[in-house]
C-alpha cells in the first residue's frame, strides 16, 4: 500500500482494525440510496423555498439559474461519485477529503457539513410546523405554539430515524411518491389548462448576454444553489449500501440529476401560469406560488398544497438527519470528535448510530428554541455556505490529486473526461461559494443579516481550529486503511 500522504502515514503507523461492532450493517440497496438523495434535495423543498426569491431578483429569466447551477452541481456530483467509490464509507464529504487529501482537510469538511446540516434540520421542522398550523386553520400562532410543534417534529423524525432502516426507507419512498406527484402533476395541469405567459416569456432578457454577468442574474444563480445540495447524502450512508462502489455513484448522481429536471420544469409551469405577471414583478408584495394556485384552482387546494409542503419538508428532514448523523458517526469513530466513545457506539438489532443521531436532534431543538432571534437568524444562513465549504475540499483536493497524477480511480470511472470535469468542478465550487457568501443589501435587515453567512463561517471556524487541536493527536488512521473494501480487495 502506497500512503501518499505524509500526514495519512503517520496516523496509519498507529491505526488499528476496528471490530465489528464499529461497522454499519448493510441496509439499503440502490433504490435506498437513491431515494436518500432524492428527498435531501426534495423537489419540493428545492422549489418552493427560493422560488419568490430567484423571480423577484431576476424575473422570468431567474428560470435558467437552474440549468446554470444544474450542470455545475452535476460536474461536483460526478467527482463525488468517483470519491465515493474510491472509498464508499461512512460520511461522504470528511470520507472523501480526508481520503484523497489529508486529516486536517477531511476534520475540516466535516465540521462545515455536521454543523450546516444540524441547523438545516432545525429549519426545515420549523418550517414544517408552519405548514402544519396553517392545515389546521390557526391563523395567529404564537411563537410557543410552533416551537413547542417543530420539537415534536425533531423528536418523531428522529425516532424514525433511530428504530432502524427500513422503517426509514418506507417512509422517505413514500414521501417521494408524494413529491413527485405533487410537483410534476400540478406542473403538467398548470401547463395544459392555466398558462397565461408564452413560452417566449422565459427567454425574455437572454439576447443582453450582459445580464448574466449582471448582479440580478448572479443572485438568482445563488438562490438556485441553495436549492441543489443534499446529493451527496447517497454517499453518507455508503457503509449501509448493497455494493456501494457502483450503487452509490449512481444514486448521487441521478438523485440530483432526478430533482433538478422536476424542479426546472415546475419552476417553468409556474412562471407561465402567473396571472399578470408584469404586475406582480412590479409589486412584489405577495407570494406568486400561493396566489397563482389559488387564482387557478381556487381556495380548495390550499390545504392539499400545504400537506404535500409538510410531505416535502419532513422527509427532507428525515434525510438529512441520516446523512450527517452517518458523518458525525463517522468522525467519532476515527476519534476525531470530542466525546467520541459514545458518538462511535452503535446501538439496537440493526446497529444504528443513536448516540449521533441523537445528539443532532438535542442542537436542532436548542436552536429551534432560538427561533426569531437576530442569533438564530445569523446562524441558519450557515446552511447554505456550510453545505458549499463542505462540498469544495474534496472537490479541490481531487483536483490536486490529479494535478500532481496521485489520483486513482475505484469501479465508477469518468475515464479520460474525470480530471476536465474535476478541474471544472472545482472551479465551479469555488465561483459559487464566492457567489453565494457575497454580503449583498438586503431591504430592512440590519447589516449583520447581510453579512451572516461570513459572519458564521468565521466564528464557526474559529471554534472549530480550537477543537481540532483539542483531538487531533487522538485521531486514528483513515477507515479506508482499516477495514477492506466490499469487494474484498486491500486498501490502495
């Protein structure tokens, strides 16, 4: 075995086969993966979330932002396939960095990944429980009513999570039998009985190649980025997966590739199907999804649209929860995390790990606690930069390996295109990350929501400088140099 690395050798000179009760069981199958992938992204959630945002900013032409950012995600999406299949364990991004660069870059990706992803959960149920008061008709609700909601919500998702897989897949393919339906049916009926815009109005603007470099035009790019992370959940779970040197590539892939076709179409059916839409650009003051549907369909798909709103959210929470838990898991069982005797068990007849999963439902529930505040408001805009930091060091440290020809390719190969795409890949990562952290004024916020996702990416790094000097003499050698691979060859 070849240890390329320096910082890698000296940990492997003291790492150790973990037994098996450090080990995942396998679990999850392609269609299980896929599926993860498929409801992290969420349709639903990518939609409906940044939709007002992207056309308010660039109006109709906001629409491209999603093939924009589509083919860029992809290019980062088939690098993770190569990563992942190079080294398919537990905890895709830190895997993966630390892997293919060192233990420094992979803790790193890590802390950006477990903390983004924790105060994404806390988000996503409060949103859910928005949704939930509003089934139920209550038109005032207090603060502690829809704190006190979004806990339970945090405490039955990761009830699920914990009892075991396959109540976990039952319920994620569910919700996604609903998702699609919701998104794709409501866009084919909004294209064939209420289109009120031609099909020109999405190409309104293109001629002025000047707009895309244009302010509007790069902030509608960053909304759309925020609508497509959470593909590389397949790649979290990949110790659970039924051949993951080729089923775990392939759901990451597909599962971004699956998401960004239906939102890009029901983003187009419903730009098309808004009534007077020079008006409402013009205003800006109500909600276009909402109004649209109800000038369309009238006041009874309200509720309808609302529970598959709660549909797309919970499950979208139900898959991030498995996918940074596994990263958390992960982390801890190289002892690269404080605590991590217990973060590392696994528990229960299917060997979960309860402990991480756990221990992101106590922080999602602290901060739901926070909800309203200029804190909380300044630490969930985290998310999104969290998700890009965590997402460019294994891309740019796949680029390094190329460049200085260390790289070596598992089952899942782009063959000759894999150093262009990673080379495009990481340039893109780069341009986006810059793009979607830019401070840019927002009316009525105060200066610190402006510069929020700086902000957090700065404290939270220097936090997180302060614990990995704490553990970093602990940490052991990669897994990768522990435990073989699913085909049963030795490490490389």
């Amino acid at each position: 075995m070849e240890l390329d690395n320096p910082e890698i050798a000296v940990h492997h000179a003291r790492s150790s086969h973990p037994p098996e009760s450090e080990q995942l069981n396998r679990g999850f199958n392609f269609r299980s993966a896929l599926s993860l992938a498929f409801a992290d992204v969420s349709p639903i959630v990518a939609l409906y979330a940044i939709f007002t945002l992207g056309l308010f900013a660039a109006g109709p032409q906001f629409f491209w932002a999603f093939p924009i950012v589509l083919v860029g995600q992809l290019a980062v999406a088939a690098v993770f396939g190569e990563l992942s299949s190079r080294w398919p364990y537990a905890g895709s991004v830190y895997q993966w960095a630390r892997h293919v660069r060192s233990t420094t870059w992979g803790w790193t990706a890590a802390w950006a990944y477990m903390w983004g992803l924790t105060i994404a959960l806390s988000t996503l149920a409060y949103a859910a429980a928005g949704f939930i008061i509003e089934v139920f008709g209550v038109e005032h609700p207090s603060r502690t009513m829809t704190t006190t909601l979004a806990v339970a919500i945090i405490a039955i998702g990761t009830a699920t999570n914990m009892i075991g897989r396959q109540i976990l897949k039952v319920m994620i393919i569910a919700s996604i039998i609903c998702e699609v339906v919701g998104s794709v049916g409501l866009g084919i009926v909004l294209l064939l009985f209420y289109r009120e815009n031609p099909f020109s109005t999405l190409f309104e603007g293109l001629p002025n190649a000047g707009a895309w470099a244009s302010g509007p035009m790069l902030l509608a790019i960053a909304y759309a980025g925020f609508a497509f992370v959470g593909f590389e959940s397949a790649g979290s779970i990949a110790e659970e997966v039924d051949d993951p040197e080729r089923n775990v590539p392939k759901a990451i892939i597909l599962g971004l590739l699956s998401v960004g076709l239906i939102v890009m179409f029901s983003s187009a059916a419903l730009i098309l199907a808004i009534p007077n839409l020079n008006q409402v650009l013009a205003e800006q003051s109500s909600d276009p999804v909402a109004s649209t549907l109800l000038a369309h369909l009238g006041s009874g798909v309200a509720k309808p649209l609302l529970i598959m709103f709660v549909i797309g959210f919970v499950s979208s929470f139900l898959a991030v929860q498995a996918a940074v838990s596994r990263c958390i898991w992960g982390a801890a069982r190289d002892r690269g995390l404080p605590g991590s005797s217990v973060l590392g068990k696994l528990a229960g007849p299917e060997r979960m790990p309860i402990n991480a999963i756990g221990l992101t439902a106590l922080v999602a529930a602290l901060l739901v606690l926070l909800a309203g505040s200029s804190f909380y408001n300044i630490l969930v805009n985290f998310t999104v930069i969290g998700f890009y930091i965590a997402f460019g060091i294994p891309v740019i440290g796949a680029a390094i390996a190329h460049l200085t020809g260390k790289w070596t390719p598992g089952r899942f190969t782009l063959g000759r295109a894999s150093a262009p795409v990673t080379y495009f890949a990481a340039v893109w990562i780069i341009f986006q990350t810059i793009n979607v952290v830019w401070p840019r004024t927002q009316p009525g916020q105060p200066w610190y929501i402006n510069w929020s996702m700086l902000i957090t990416a700065v404290g939270l790094g220097m936090i997180g400088a302060v614990v990995y000097l704490a553990v970093k003499d602990r940490i052991i050698g990669p897994v990768g140099d522990r435990i073989p691979s699913t085909t049963g060859k030795e490490p490389q």
